[in-house]
C-alpha cells in the first residue's frame, strides 16, 4: 500500500512539474536592473514597437506606458506577452522568460508616476453614436459591417488617445488588411473599397456596399492604391468634442477584461 501511495505522489509531482515550472513570479525578478533594462529596450524595439510604438504608447497595439497606473499586475502581463492575446493581432511569445522581464522591466521606466485620471464621457450614448455614425463599417460582436476593422476588442488593443486621432484623422495610420484601393474597370468603372486577398493574377476587394468579390487583374485597366483611408475623417464640424468623448468611452468597453485578473 505504501509503494502504490509513494508512486502515485512522485507520478502526481512529475505530472504538475511543467506547470509550476511555467508560473511566472508575482513580481518582475529583473526590476530595475540596468542591464536588464537596456536588453529589454533592445528586444522591444525588435519585436514589439511596430505594433506599440517606439514610444510604446501605440499604434496598432495599445499605450503600454499606462498599465502600471491601470493597477494591470506584472504577472498579468507577463501572461498576456507569453500566451498572446486569442482573436487578436497579439501572438503569443516565444523568446526566454528572462527577456520577457527584461522588456517589463524597460516599459516600466516608461510608466507614469501618477494615477491615470478618471475616464470621461457616457458609454451608453457612445454606443448609440457609434451605432448611428460607424457600424455600418465596423463591427462589435455580431453586429455591423464588414469594410472597416472589427471592433470587438479595441478597448484592450487601444489608448483613448490612439482612439481619437483614428477617429479625427482616419489615414494617420490604415490598418493592416484594410488597404484602401480604387479598381478600374475595363469599361472605365471604378470599384472603391480595401483589398482583401491578392496574388499575381486576382484580388479580392470588400467594396463600400459591403461585399466581397473577386477580380482577375486581367479584365481591369489599373488596381490605384489609395493614399487616404475609406473612413471619413471626423472633425469637429461633424462631431462634437463631447460626443467624440462619448465614443471613445464606449469603445474603451470593448474587449477590456479585469485588469487584475490572472
């Protein structure tokens, strides 16, 4: 009976081995530390600033800057940089443990030292503009267009202030996959939309009435790559200073989880 017990508890203990071997530490064991530091900016450069930015504060990805401040704990994410982020742009890492830290510990030089102040706007009335003035383009869920990016989780993938030059100034940064391009036909008709899918012989384009449709380049007289992005920009003649704050709260809600939460 003793040798049954004494090999089901070696046979648990190697079992559980791998994971408790995974689990990071509660706390960034390379705090502080110069060397780690300056690795660190060296590995963020390399794999993580055309998505967040040479600042780190955004440009497909999120303001990283503010996760401290958020109250979002180390271990939090040093999760999300190892596993990823699932329906996202976000892949899983797969560099050292150690590395990881060593960027952790280089964003956290970046932190604010101060609170983040309190978000501003109405959510609910965000979500009645937005649905009114974007989600014929965008969607949230289920619900929406298809020409523009979905926005289900733009609130964990987006700063308020990328939000708002995306908003003001639509082209100041297209979104990969979102190519806008004008195809001219044979006939000299021009189909407007972004290019989806494209090879040496077709595109597939999701054009402004929301369909997708495919093209041989040989029956088209060009393929125009289009400096500016479909989405209008929305200036303050078109919407007001409050309801831009309104929109962008409402999509600050999407796709956010518990900052906290492991």
């Amino acid at each position: 009976m003793r040798t049954v017990l004494l090999l089901l508890v070696l046979s648990t203990s190697t079992a559980l081995a791998p994971a408790l071997a995974q689990a990071p530490p509660a706390k960034n064991p390379r705090a502080g530390d110069p060397n780690a530091i300056r690795a660190g900016l060296a590995r963020f450069q390399l794999s993580c600033a055309e998505c967040h930015g040479i600042d780190a504060k955004g440009v497909f990805g999120p303001d990283l800057t503010t996760l401290w401040a958020a109250g979002v704990s180390e271990e939090r994410i040093f999760d999300i940089v190892r596993r990823g982020i699932q329906g996202s742009s976000m892949p899983a890492s797969r560099v050292p443990d150690d590395e990881i830290w060593a960027v952790l510990a280089y964003l956290r030089t970046l932190a604010p030292s101060v609170p983040l102040p309190p978000p501003i706007g109405d959510p609910q009335h965000g979500e009645q503009l937005f649905w009114a003035r974007c989600g014929s383009c965008h969607r949230v869920g289920s619900r929406g267009g298809y020409l523009g990016p979905d926005l289900s989780r733009i609130g964990s993938s987006r700063s308020r202030e990328t939000l708002i030059r995306d908003i003001r100034n639509a082209s100041a940064s297209i979104v990969p996959g979102y190519r806008p391009v004008t195809l001219v036909a044979a006939d000299g008709r021009r189909i407007r939309g972004v290019a989806r899918n494209e090879d040496a012989f077709s595109i597939q384009v999701m054009d402004t009435r929301d369909q997708l449709r495919g093209y041989l380049k040989s029956t088209l007289r060009e393929i125009v790559d289009e400096p500016r992005s479909l989405m209008p920009d929305f200036g303050p003649d078109q919407l007001s200073e409050p309801d831009l704050d309104d929109i962008v709260r409402f999509l600050g809600t999407l796709g956010r989880a518990d900052p906290g939460r492991r």
